[in-house]
C-alpha cells in the first residue's frame, strides 16, 4: 500500500503567480543582422525607383522617336512637293518673266509720273465743295511749276497755308446765290489739302440776280496722284 506524503505549499509558488505572465521583452538580434535586414529594404526602394525612372525615360523615348519618324515623314513629303512644283514651274517660265517685266515698268511709270496731276480729280473735289455750300463751279483754268519751281513765271508765292508745297496755281469760276456762299466757299477751299490760299479776285452780280466769281488758289503735292503713283480717291463729286 502506497503512501502520499503531503508536502506543504512554497508561497512563491502560488497558482495566481505561477500563471502570472510578465511583460518583459527584449531584442536579443545582433546589430549586423538588423543593419543587413535594412539595407535590404533600402536596396528594395532603391530598384523600385529605378525601374520606374527606366520605364518613365522609355516610354518618353518611345514618345520622342514616334514624334520624330513623323516630322521626317512629313519633311520628305515637303521635299516632294517642292521638287514637283519647281518642275511644273519651269512650264510658267514666260509667265513670270512677263509679271517680273510689268512690275519693272510700273516702278519706272512711277517715277516718271510722280507729278503726274489728275485735273478731272481736283475739279471733282472743287464743286464737291462748291455744292455743299450752294456754290457752283464752272471752270478751272491753271498751270504747274516750271523747272525752278515757278508757275507762269511769278516769283511771290505765298506760304502754302495747308503746310504741303505748292505746285502750281489755278483760277476757279462759278456763280453762287449770294456773297455770303462765295464766303462759305472760300473758308471750305481754305480747309482742303489739295489747294491753298483761296482769294477772291472778282464778285459781279448777274441778269438773274446770282452772283458770279473768280478766286485764285494755289494747288499743292496732295493733289498729285495717279494709277501708278499714290491712288486718286474720288470725292463722287458731279
């Protein structure tokens, strides 16, 4: 027959403290092992990056050759056509020879008539005025500077009052209803480009009681113009 002998319990091994756990930790890895592990990691982020640098640069390239193989695409269609064009345009020879000629003469037309003086415009634009201020112009007589500057050989000329120079002079006649429309006519002669220093020289009355004139004016360089120097602008005058 067995025997049990009871032993009595050690304090410090009570069951509350024997299935106690306690909170104790501590890293028992070597230094060298845990750098490795890290520069393991780093490595890793580096080739990440890498390969995403190597695919950006490939697909730009990628990008930049397409770009390329159609620029010179579309040079080699340009050479093309430029090659094609000069050879039809040796089939246009006489035509541009004949556009080159006429654009020779027209410069030398225009040196030529550089003081070329359209009468029919500057009487157009006198009785426009005339009109618009119930004046009505019959006739204009003039004459242009000679060589040394001078019209009909007088030497007083007087200061041309629109600022252009002088080139000649005329004598403008017409009847209007009263003095005060010969007047008006004159202040609006005095306001063109074309002609200065408007002066009545005669006012006589007619049978039918209308007033007939004479006045001189002095036509300047705005007046020049011509289809090969500066183009005529028509006042649509009558």
């Amino acid at each position: 027959m067995a025997t049990t002998t009871l032993m009595p319990l050690d304090p410090a091994l009570h069951p509350q403290r024997v299935n106690r756990v306690l909170a104790i930790s501590a890293d028992l890895l070597p230094e060298e092992v845990v750098a490795v592990r890290r520069a393991r990691r780093t490595r890793g982020w580096m080739l990440g990056v890498v390969a995403l640098a190597l695919v950006a640069l490939g697909g730009w390239y990628a990008q930049a050759a397409h770009e390329t193989r159609l620029a010179s695409d579309e040079l080699d269609a340009s050479i093309t056509q430029l090659t094609t064009l000069q050879r039809r345009q040796a089939g246009f020879a006489e035509v541009v020879d004949v556009q080159s000629e006429t654009g020779r003469i027209s410069k030398q037309l225009g040196t030529l008539l550089a003081n070329d003086l359209p009468w029919a415009a500057l009487l157009d634009e006198l009785r426009t005025t005339g009109t618009d201020t119930d004046v009505k112009v019959s006739g204009i007589s003039g004459t242009l500077n000679t060589a040394e500057g001078q019209s009909g050989g007088e030497t007083d000329a007087l200061p041309s009052t629109s600022g252009a120079e002088t080139i000649g002079k005329a004598i403008v006649t017409g009847t209007g209803p009263d003095k005060p429309a010969i007047a008006r006519y004159v202040d609006a002669l005095g306001s063109l480009r074309t002609v200065a220093n408007p002066y009545v020289t005669s006012v006589t009355k007619t049978e039918s009681g209308a007033m007939s004139f004479s006045l001189n004016i002095d036509i300047t360089s705005q007046a020049l113009c011509g289809r090969f120097t500066t183009k005529c602008k028509s006042t649509g005058g009558n």
